[in-house]
C-alpha cells in the first residue's frame, strides 16, 4: 500500500480494494462471529523478510482489517468508540507463510 503512494490516487485505492477483497473473503470463510459490545482487537503480522518498517507492517493491516470488520458487520463501527484499544504481538518473520493473525475479544 504504501508502494502505491507516488502513484494517481487510484493506483493506492485498487491496492486497498483487492486487500479488502481478500479480508473479508477470510472472514466469511472463518465465520467471524457478530459484536455486538466494544472491542479489543490483537494483530499478529508475520513478514516474509524484515525489509519493511513496522509502523508500515502494522498501520496497513490495522487500516484493511478494521474497514473489513466493519464491512461484513463483525463490529458496528471502527470508531473509537466501538474498538477500544489495537493490540500488537511483536512482527515475526515467516518466509513460508507471510500473514496477519487477528484475534477479536469484547472489551470488559
């Protein structure tokens, strides 16, 4: 995503759409359950190498899954309100099998 940012503004946006696409694709086939309550969410982001930044490893997954949980109605909103606090496990590399692995919890 951040790639696409010297691009037209519609170079950055088919990025995010084809991300999202997938997202909620792996949501639909996990049957993520319905919040009806404030959430925690736990990110956990496994890098092919360690050529990226974290913060841009972290902010882009955050971003795609937060609109794709509140696209398919797993959270109401992604506000503040709704999504009480973004919880990182620190970024681990897998050449095999880069991925983010997403726990949701109710917040208490």
């Amino acid at each position: 995503m951040i790639a696409s940012m010297g691009r037209p503004w519609w170079a950055g946006a088919e990025v995010k759409r084809k991300a999202m696409r997938s997202v909620t694709w792996q949501l639909f086939q996990a049957k993520a359950p319905k919040f009806k309550a404030p959430v925690i969410i736990t990110l956990a982001c496994f890098e092919r190498d360690r050529r990226r930044d974290i913060d841009n490893v972290r902010s882009g997954a955050t971003k795609i899954i937060q609109d794709a949980l509140k696209q398919m109605g797993v959270i109401k909103n992604d506000s503040q309100r709704w999504v009480r606090d973004v919880r990182y496990i620190p970024v681990q590399v897998d050449k095999r099998n880069p991925r983010v692995e997403l726990e949701i919890t109710e917040a208490l």
